[in-house]
C-alpha cells in the first residue's frame, strides 16, 4: 500500500499533478508557450532516471548531412604522411608528423592506425633502420593504460589489439636486424607493463640477437659501395673467397664521341684470377673449348648484379691425372687421409655419395653491358696473362635477361610483367674461333 500511494503521489491521481519531486525543471519558457512545457515537464519524469543522469547534457542526435560532412573533413593517416611531407621525405618531416599526431589529440584516439600507417611509411621516408624513430613511434601508446591490474587481466590478454600492434612494431626491429636498447624496454614497461607480450618479444629480442650477432663469416657491410666499379670489386673478391686472387679493372666507365659526333658510353670491365686458376688454364687441352656463361645473379643486401664465368667442360677420366699432394703444402689441416676403417654392423654397405664435376672455372668479370663485344674486351685482356687463351676456341654461352644493377623493386617489375617478345640479343652459341685479333 505505502509503495502504491507513492506512486501516486509521484505521477498524481486521475490525471491531476502530484506534489514537487526532486528532479530539477527544464529552463523556464517564454509566455504563451505553456503547453509546450508541460509535455516537456512530463517527459523529463521517468521513473528509471536518477539525479546523475541529468547533470550530463541531453542527447544530440545528427542528421544524415551532418554525418556525411563529418567524415568528409576526416583524414586518414596515409594522406597525413602525404600532406606534411610535400617537399622531401627524411627523417626531420617524418618526426614532423608524430608530432603533429601527438600533439593534436592528448587521448592518442586512433593510436593503433596511426602506427600502423607509420611502419608501413617508414621505408619511404629512409627511417628503418633508426632507432630513436622507433622509440619515438612506441612513445605515441598511451602512458600506464594497457597494464593489467591483475592475474585475470594479464591471463585473458589484456587489450590485445594494443599488444598485437606493439609487437608488429618490434617485429620490423627484428626483421632489419636492430637491436633496442634500455630506452625500449622502459616504454614497454611504461605501457604494457612487465607481464606482457610485447615485453617478451623484447626480451627474446635481447637474447638471441647477441648470439647470432657475428655468426656469417662473410659479413656484409651496412652501406655497400656506390660506384660501380669498387662495387664490382667487392662482389667478386667475395664471390673468390681466396686471398691470393688478382682484381684487374680492364676498362673504366667513360663517354667517348665518334666521328660523327654521338656519345658512346662505354661500360665498365672488372675481373678476377687466382694464380691456381692461371696455372689450371695453363694445363688446358688446347682441342678442348672454353665457354663464357652468364649472367648469374649475386643479391647484395637490396642490390643485384650480375658476374660471367669463363669454364670448361669436365675433364674425361681418360684425360685425368692425379697428381701427388704436397704433404707439407698446408701443415694445420691434412690435404689426404689414409685411414683403413673397418665397417661396423650397423653401416650400410650400399651408401654412396655421388660427386657431381661441373668442370673447371678459370675467371670471372663483371660489367654493366653484358653483350659479346664488350665481353670479347675482356677475354683479350685476360689473353695479355694467359697467353695459351690464343690457342683455345672460345664460345658464349649468353642467356637474355637484365645485365645492369638492379634493386628489389625493379625485379618485382620485371617479375610481373615479363616481355615475350623480346629478342635474344646475345648469341647462344657460335662456331668455334679464336680469341686471338677479336677487338
């Protein structure tokens, strides 16, 4: 009964209003709009509404064209990058835009497109491999947010998207092979706290990144030669790999002018002997022909380029001769083995390893215009050491395909768009002749 008469004493009785209640009033009206008050009066007394709700303001709904409005002043973040760079892309207007983010809303709201949008803008702007710009990029998460309060936050993955993007971020660390440093790890702890996957990717970072440091025994510069020529050499002393091989440059890049008055650039000539290959090619059977192969590619890094080998066939048995090995020739490791091993139970008698002879390879060059004129220069220059080179037919064996520098992103060009229709230009194959007068 009491809650009853309550009740009617809140939303009075046969129509008639009931006494003040605490609810506050809408603003008072101006005279003559009465009636439109007391719709509004009785609408603002609902029984589920409490006194905190109408402290907020009321609801305000937007029309259509105000909507469509709304999204058209909106700005992506890749045309964020694009506006704010118009004049050059380095590091100075990369950092630009982080800050233009960062500053321009203190709530950091669309943080994780926005960090997205700058790991993919990253390799445009010449930033990857930058440290403090990823450090600078992590320090755009919001500051103690993300960290799990307790074991049931940090056992159901806390803010996941948030932790997805934070290890996107260190996976390109990884993959161009930076290792972060003491200011990484206090802004993932700062953000993600210390039971966290980012924070663990970090800490397997930091452990095998140490180990597999200085594992390639052939290291690869950080930035590799820009001139062609000291580019050359670098890829075939290492192509080598012996200390006694001889580089020899048979012709640097240069533009002549004929007769007629049109440039002629002519390309640069590079090649490399060791005395164990001149002293092999010396041994050559003069009735047995050598052959210029090529170009096979040699990947430096995001720089291709091409090298040319000059062989022969393999030696037929008939023709072989063992030479005796000099003991003393090398005293560290033993050139010959006679060891009498008895096989066990367990060994397989049938087991076999099949030795595949390629033949000999005499010499390697290289050169920014792969046709056979320009590689018949270099088998006379190499004819002034190896005289019996007169003597010896020698043949091309030149395959189509790009013969210049290359990056990654003009492979994928051609990758994708392949040109049937393009002739050979080199010569297969020719009647044997002799190097010896061809310039």
């Amino acid at each position: 009964m009491k809650s009853s008469r309550r009740l009617l004493q809140l939303f009075g009785h046969a129509g008639r209003p009931g006494p003040p209640v605490l609810w506050p009033r809408p603003p008072a009206a101006p005279a003559g709009n009465g009636a439109l008050l007391r719709p509004q009066r009785q609408g603002l007394r609902h029984f589920h509404s409490s006194p905190a709700c109408t402290k907020s303001q009321p609801a305000r709904f937007v029309n259509n064209e105000e909507d469509k409005t709304r999204q058209k002043s909106l700005v992506t973040h890749d045309d964020l990058f694009e506006q704010l760079a118009k004049e050059a892309k380095t590091k100075a207007t990369f950092n630009k835009v982080i800050d233009f983010y960062t500053k321009g809303d203190i709530r950091r709201r669309g943080h994780v497109e926005f960090i997205y949008a700058a790991l993919k803008k990253m390799p445009e702007f010449g930033v990857e491999k930058d440290l403090a710009v990823y450090n600078k990029l992590l320090d755009v998460f919001p500051k103690e947010v993300f960290v799990p309060r307790n074991f049931i936050q940090r056992m159901f993955n806390h803010y996941p998207r948030q932790q997805e993007c934070g290890v996107q971020l260190l996976e390109q660390l990884e993959n161009f092979g930076i290792m972060p440093n003491i200011e990484t790890k206090v802004l993932l702890v700062r953000i993600f706290g210390e039971k966290s996957h980012p924070m663990r990717k970090y800490q397997r970072i930091m452990y095998w990144f140490p180990k597999f440091k200085h594992i390639n025994p052939f290291p690869l510069p950080t930035q590799l030669p820009e001139d062609p020529v000291d580019l050359a050499r670098f890829s075939l002393t290492r192509i080598a790999n012996d200390l006694d091989a001889k580089v020899t440059v048979y012709q640097l890049p240069c533009t002549d002018i004929t007769e007629s008055g049109a440039e002629v650039t002519l390309p640069h000539i590079v090649g490399i002997q060791s005395p164990s290959q001149t002293e092999q090619l010396a041994r050559h059977n003069p009735q047995r022909p050598v052959f210029v192969e090529g170009p096979f590619p040699l990947w430096l890094r995001k720089t291709c380029v091409h090298y040319y080998v000059l062989r022969a066939d393999p030696t037929p048995p008939e023709e072989k001769v063992e030479e005796p090995s000099d003991p003393e020739r090398c005293l560290s490791y033993p050139l010959q083995l006679d060891l009498d091993l008895d096989l066990d139970l367990g060994d397989d008698e049938s087991f076999d390893v099949e030795d595949l002879d390629e033949g000999p390879v005499f010499a390697m060059c290289m050169t920014s215009q792969g046709d056979q004129a320009t590689l018949n220069q270099w088998i006379s220059g190499l004819q002034q050491s190896n005289p019996i080179l007169g003597q010896i037919p020698t043949l091309f064996r030149l395959d189509t395909g790009p013969r210049e520098l290359r990056g990654v992103a003009d492979a994928e060009i051609q990758r994708e768009e392949p040109n049937p229709g393009e002739e050979d230009e080199a010569t297969v194959e020719e009647e044997p002749r002799r190097s010896q007068g061809v310039k």
